[in-house]
C-alpha cells in the first residue's frame, strides 16, 4: 500500500477484474453440483473433470498465496515444467468430489482477489510464468479459470463463462506471458510486425526481430499485417483450446495488410501457456 500523510491508501485492481474474479470462480463452482460425473473425460485433453478442477484448486491456492506475499516455487516457467509441476501436484492431491473442490475453487479465488484488493505484495511478484505485477497476477488467475472454466462447460455440456468483458482483462497477463512462451522453432530468424486488434475495443503489438518476440501494449506504427479478432475467440485461441480455420471461414477474424499471409502464422508462434 501507498501511504500519504501517515494512512495507507490501497491501489485498486483495474475495473471490473476483482468481480471477474470473483464471478468466474462461482460459475465454475456452478458447473460442480453433488452428483457431477468428475471421471468424464475433457474433449481433446488427457484431464478427468475431477481432475481438471482438483487443478484449478490447486491453482487457486497458489496464487492466493503468492498474491499474499508468499514465495511458492512452481516449474521454472517453460510449458514444460509446468506440465511436469501439474501432473506432480495431482498426483499428491487425491480430491475429486465435486462440491469440495467447487468450495476450494471458490474460497481461494476469492482470498487471492482480497489480497490483490488490499494492495498486493509490494512490487513485482514471482508467478509460475515468471515476474509480474499484483495486477498482472490477477490477470494471469482470471485467465487460468476461464481456460480451465471452459473446458469443465464443454465436459459437462454447460454453457462457458467467457465473454467480452472478462477476456478483456486477461489481455495484461497475455501481453506479459507472450514472450515467454514463444515457440522457437516456428520464430526463428523471422521479421514481422503485427497489429492485434480486439472487437469492441482493446488493441497490441508483437513484434519479431530475427526471431525475438517483444510485445508492447500498443500497436506498431505500420504493421505488417493486422489481425482483427472477436475476443472471446482470440482468447480460446490464444489458450490453445481452438484453431483457427473454423473462426476465419465464420467470419470472426479479419485480416488485412500487405503482409497478409502472415496471419495464419500468428497462432504457431507460441505455445499456449
């Protein structure tokens, strides 16, 4: 906290995202009513829903603990450790009824949010995608709900809990994390500029210099190529649970630029955190 003449003064979590928070936790403790089937297999992943959501209270309490100034090692901030560190920590947690796990959900999204309220850690913080901001810590846990969130609707045959409003916050933690997750084998020794540009509002740049990806909050000065996408589909994308072509034939991404046969590149350019 700041503090002038002599009180502590919080400094506010950007609007809208400590009831994201909150809300998108209790959606997904909605999806988890006694009876749920939690061996149901998520589509297209190797996770049970009792797994997926055991993970998502793990998670939950980490980032709680880290958001209270806590230091809690987890991976070494590669897709791949994280991988390693998730099938480590379910292995070790053995929880899977439904209403337990909805609580846990819910108890430590919550606390993680109070603590970010109060005013957060002093400075940066260590997350397992490297050093944030408080802000970005909150981004980063909205964002791993509504991942998970959505793949435990899918499961169930329940509707998401995503939507235009909530994507637009989980854009701090995607800007920070982007260079982190840059997959090399598709970047390398490539120049592009690309203008990223959300509908409804809300626009970035990435740029590649011989294969070294930089992200800054606004768009390049002319850009190679701009891709104008509806959100909630740039986020399912950008969290690898959906591909592209369907999205385009739909007519939820547009493209333009003299470079516009950079677009489909776009995507493969990481790997989804």
């Amino acid at each position: 906290m700041d503090s002038v003449a002599g009180r502590d003064v919080r400094r506010p979590l950007p609007e809208g995202l400590g009831a994201a928070l909150h809300g998108t936790a209790a959606d997904i403790a909605a999806l988890l009513p006694g009876g749920t089937d939690m061996d149901r297999r998520i589509p297209g992943a190797e996770w049970s829903v009792g797994e997926a959501a055991a993970h998502l209270a793990l998670a939950n309490e980490l980032m709680a603990a880290i958001a209270a100034g806590h230091a809690r090692p987890y991976g070494d901030g590669t897709p791949r450790s994280l991988a390693g560190a998730n099938e480590r920590s379910l292995a070790e947690f053995t929880e899977r009824r439904p209403e337990p796990l909805a609580t846990m959900i819910v108890e430590h999204a919550d606390a993680c949010a109070k603590a970010l309220e109060e005013g957060g850690p002093e400075g940066p913080v260590v997350t397992p995608l490297g050093t944030m901001s408080a802000h970005e810590l909150g981004s980063y846990l909205l964002t791993h709900m509504l991942g998970h969130g959505y793949d435990l609707a899918r499961a169930l045959g329940r509707p998401h809990m995503l939507d235009r409003a909530r994507v637009a916050l989980t854009v701090p933690f995607l800007l920070r994390a982007m260079p982190r997750v840059a997959e090399p084998r598709n970047t390398a020794g490539m120049n592009a500029r690309y203008a990223i540009r959300l509908w409804g509002g809300g626009a970035f740049g990435v740029t590649l210099t011989d294969g070294v990806v930089s992200v800054d909050e606004q768009p390049p000065a002319g850009p190679d190529c701009t891709i104008s996408i509806e959100p909630v589909t740039f986020l399912l994308m950008a969290l690898g649970r959906q591909g592209q072509v369907s999205p385009l034939l739909r007519g939820r991404i547009l493209v333009r630029g003299r470079k516009p046969w950079l677009a489909p590149r776009f995507p493969g350019l990481f790997t989804a955190p």
